[in-house]
DNA sequence: TTGAAAATGAAATTCAATTTCATTTATCGA
DNA sequence: TCGATAAATGAAATTGAATTTCATTTTCAA
C-alpha cells in the first residue's frame, strides 16, 4: 500500500541504528534472550523503511536480505520491539496489524483515506495534552491513546473514483 | 465484559425507540431490503443496552428473546444498523470489533484499562474541533475519527492484581 | 394470491494471528 | 575449547473472529 508522509524524517544514520541496536539487545539481555542474527536483520530492515508495515510486509523485505527467515520469527520479533519501544502498533482497522518504527520519532498522528487507504502523517501536541488532561480527570493512570481520522483524500475526490486496495 | 459509564443516559423511551424503528426501515426500504421480525428484534435488543456489544454478545442477548434467530442475521443487521448511522463500530484492539447504538447520543470517546479491560466513556468536545481542523490543514474530507485512551483505571491500580478478562 | 427477490441460519470458508514442536543455535561455566 | 542447556528458529498446525455459501423460508408488490 502507497504512503505518504508530511515529514522530513531522514533514513537512519550509522549511529542512530547502533543506538537502535544497542536498546535491543539491552532489552534482550534484560529479559534473557539472545541475540541472534535473524533479530538483527529484522532489526535493520524495520529501521530501514518510513513505512507502516504489517508483519507480511516485513517479512517480505526481510526475505531479499535473507530467505532463509520465516515468518514466525518476524511476527515475534516485531512483538520484542514493541516491548522495548523501538516498534509500536497502528491500528488502520482494516483487518491487518501494523507497526511502525519510534526510535527518534516525533509525536504524530494518521489520517487514512477511506477510499484508497493512503495514510498521511499529521502533528497535534494537542492531542497528548488531551490525553494527559483526561486521564487526570477520570483517575486513570493514562499510558497511551490512539488517534485517527478517517476520510476521503485529495486525490481520491478529485478523481472520483475508488481505489482497488479496499 | 464489565462495562462503566460516565454518563447520564437513561435506557430509549417508546418514542425515542419508534424513530429508530422508523429510521431503520427507512434505510431498509431505501435500499429495497425488506422488514423482518428478526431485524427489529436485534433492533430492540440493540438500543436496549448501553454496552459496546460484539456481535457475539449481542447474539446472546437476542437469544434470550427469540432463540431462532441465527448469528449471521446478528452480524448481517449490526452492519445494516452501521450503514444507516444507528450503530457505529468501536475498536478497543482486543480482537474483537464491537458496535454501541448512536441513537441520541452525545459524542464521546473512550478510555480502556489495559488491565481489566473496563471501557468508560468521556466527552470532549476539542477532539471533533481537531478533526476539523487537521483535515481542513491537510486537505482531507474528514469523516469521522477515532480517539481512545488506554491505561490502568484506579482500581486496577489500587488492587494491584491482574483481571482475567483480557 | 402468487412469484420474484430477499432473508435466514447452519455450515463452510477465509485469513490474520498465534501456537506447537522437532531441530538448530547461542551462551555460559568448566 | 568443550559440552550442557536454555532459547531460537521456522514449517506446519491451530485458533478464532469475520465473512461467505447455499438450500430453504419469508416478504411484499402486483
């Protein structure tokens, strides 16, 4: 699925994966696992895109690195990644999971296209205030919210038509 | 599932049930779909609850009232109830996709506890004002949104054990 | 009243998510 | 370096909610 971004965030640099790789294996080590080449390459590859990826997605990029990795070991790394929080859920509700990268990330939130499925990237710190505010009023200990707004993109109602990818 | 309110609504009055009724087959006629038993049974077993019901949990109820009636016809007319702004779906990321009634409804949102999965709902009028904005800044024909909350709710934090409902 | 179109519901299917398990690998202490 | 052992791997199986199929029943307009 395309993607677009309103965001000037440059691909990793050298350190910026060393210092992505070094809260990995902390976290590894901290819980008694190991750290082991397929993790790393997961690791690399996740780093590597801008994209929301569902686990197929990953492991389809994984695979041109290394075909030997299957996709039970995507699917639980990607788990040990949002563990540690290099990785988070988005939830489109289109049936698939998605996960993006939050290492150095800016606070942001989606908007998706109903019609074509195009997620763009937004900023709002008024919604973590929201967030914070709300959980104070109702006497919840809040860790985290999720925000989306759904709706039909320029392209897509200038076109008028649909898309194929839903 | 335990379900909280924060929230003042009493259960639908026989007028205010009518004009579901009436909207209901409205829509159904609209659509050339026809009237059935089945379906204003769901519709009333529907807006006789408060709770954010999964399609399951509202077969249950409707088997109370007439034990005939199969799931696929609960799945088929939540949907229906959904197209014709009745219902509206809910997604708490547990896996199952759940439906409360819109019927005379303030807007509101959600905070889940990630603990004993309890939902209560808040209102904040700035949520909306956002989606208006943000889609208006983008360039997107905002729809609808969605915004929840999650964290541990003060009892979970005070007893300081895990439910089991999640 | 009647026939065409829709509805029903049990069963089957789909598909992403998750688990199982036999085999391989990383780590650690001697 | 050399096992021992606990964890990792990945193919395959399983799960479970969502959705579709299809034979039968029901609705409703003419």
């Amino acid at each position: 699925m395309l993607q677009r971004r309103i965001d000037d965030h440059a691909p990793p640099t050298r350190e910026a994966m060393r210092e992505a790789q070094d809260i990995f294996f902390n976290h590894l080590k901290r819980v008694g696992l190991k750290h082991t080449d397929q993790r790393d390459t997961i690791l690399r590859t996740f780093l590597e895109t801008r994209d929301h990826l569902s686990t197929d997605e990953l492991f389809r990029l994984v695979r041109q690195k290394d075909p030997k990795i299957g996709f039970t070991t995507i699917y639980r790394t990607l788990k040990l990644l949002a563990e540690c929080g290099l990785a988070s859920e988005v939830a489109f509700h289109d049936g698939v999971a998605r996960y993006e990268h939050q290492f150095n990330r800016r606070s942001h939130h989606h908007m998706v296209c109903t019609d074509c499925g195009v997620s763009v990237e937004f900023f709002s710190p008024e919604v973590g205030k929201l967030e914070e505010e709300i959980g104070r009023k109702y006497h919840f200990d809040a860790t985290r919210h999720t925000f989306q707004i759904y709706g039909i993109c320029e392209d897509c109602r200038k076109n008028g038509r649909r898309a194929t990818s839903h």
